[in-house]
C-alpha cells in the first residue's frame, strides 16, 4: 500500500511537475504527517524537491520516457546490442525476456538463429517471436500495463515461480555504481527481482543513455549481472567498477554520428 502510494504520487508529479499536500490527503485519505513522510523519503531518492504546501518535481531525475519516443532513441546502438546478444545464447535454453525496447530488438535478433523457449511480460516480444516456428513462447499472465504493453502483478510473479531459466535477458532503466540496475515501475521491479532469483545466468542490456540514470525502484546490485552488453559510448568509470566485481563487459560499436 504504502509503495503503491508513493507510486501515484509520483505518477502524479510527473503528469503535473507541481503536486499539493493538501490535494495529496484528499486523493489517497491519509494524514498529512504520512503525506509528508512519503515527500521527504521521495526528496531523498531525489525525486522530488519539497517546497512550502507541496513539491515540485526534480528534473534531474529521470522519469520514465514513453514507449514511443524509447522506440526512436538511440536504435542503432540498440539494434548493435541486440545482435551481440544473440551471439551469447544457445540452442535450447531457457530464456527469460525483459520488458523494454531494447529487449524487444533482442527479440527480432533472435527469429531465426537459436532453438528456445522464451518466457516474457511483453505483449510486442511474444508478438514478435510467435511467427518462429523453431521458438516456443510462453506469455506470462497478469496485470496489463496501458502505455508499456507488458503484465505484470502477483500473478505474473506468481507464475515465474515454477520456471527455471537458463539466462535472463534484463532490460535496464538506470545503471549507477552506488544504485545498481534501477528502473521506474514497482510491479515490474518485483516481476523482474522473481526471474533473477530463477536465473542461472543474467545479461543485461544497456545504451549508453542509460549510464548515472537512478530510477525510483533498485532492481538489483550491479554485481547480480554476469553479463552486461552495451555501446561505446558508456560511462567508463561504470565499466571498470563492473570488470572489478568479475563481471563481463561487452562493448559493440556502432556508426560515429
């Protein structure tokens, strides 16, 4: 209940950039010391900043883009990332496939090269691979997020439980050495905690823009990844931390623009 709050408040201020205590106890019937509460944990994330009767929100943090303008950004990198993906994965393996247009070019990557069977959230991932005959799909049940295409809940985690996959590709909403792999949406995060825990191997996937992002919810340490694939344009000092956790780090290069 209490991160479901926190949740619509910050889907609120991000629809607004301006949010009012006073409107904040009307729509979720709580006190104003909770409602405060929720701000200064929310201005410690850095989320927010707090101002007299309200808060404003922090530009400096990253909210989470829409689908569509994700769709367009930085493709090439992603379409590079993906190819190299596919080169890490084997004829039947068990995979697990992250929500997120990266790990949707993942998917287009994939038709035709491997024997798999793909367990994913994604309503466009298992469009995508439903048309290959030598990958089986299985599409995970649960809530449909409106805007992402994706399910997830209790039911969807719930599912996940009686699977175990041989690698896990994990899409990324922000990677920092002190927050680890962050992303924005809470249900999804816990969706994304299960099949980790299912994983024997995890391979993350990351252009560059998504370097010193902190999104609300942590995901995981940077050291869960045994893999990480990304551009070269990343952030350096990200790397190097990870090649110190013995974590394999792989860059592909992509047209200089």
């Amino acid at each position: 209940m209490l991160q479901s709050r926190r949740e619509k408040i910050m889907e609120m201020i991000q629809a607004e950039r301006m949010i009012k205590v006073s409107d904040l106890i009307k729509q979720f019937g709580v006190s104003i010391e909770t409602i405060r509460r929720d701000l200064e944990f929310l201005e410690k994330e850095g989320l927010l900043t707090r101002v007299y009767g309200g808060a404003v929100l922090n530009q400096k943090k990253a909210a989470e883009p829409l689908y569509e303008h994700r769709e367009v950004k930085n493709y090439e990198e992603k379409a590079a990332i993906a190819r190299r993906a596919v080169e890490l994965i084997e004829d039947g393996d068990v995979l697990g496939i992250d929500i997120g247009t990266t790990a949707r070019e993942f998917a287009r990557a994939l038709l035709g090269k491997r024997k798999v069977i793909v367990l994913t959230n994604s309503m466009p991932i298992a469009e995508i691979l439903s048309g290959d005959d030598d990958i089986r799909v299985i599409m995970l049940g649960g809530e449909v997020r409106k805007g992402e295409f994706s399910v997830s809940g209790f039911v969807a985690e719930n599912i996940m439980q009686h699977f175990n996959l041989d690698k896990y590709i994990l899409g990324i909403g922000g990677i920092t050495v002190e927050n680890g792999i962050t992303d924005y949406h809470i249900e999804e995060t816990n969706l994304r905690r299960v099949m980790l825990s299912r994983a024997q191997k995890v391979i993350g996937l990351a252009d560059y823009s998504k370097f010193g992002v902190i999104a609300m919810n942590t995901v995981c340490p940077l050291s869960r990844m045994d893999v990480l694939v990304t551009d070269g344009r990343a952030d350096r000092s990200i790397i190097a931390r990870m090649h110190s956790m013995k974590t394999e780090v792989i860059q592909v290069e992509t047209e200089e623009r």
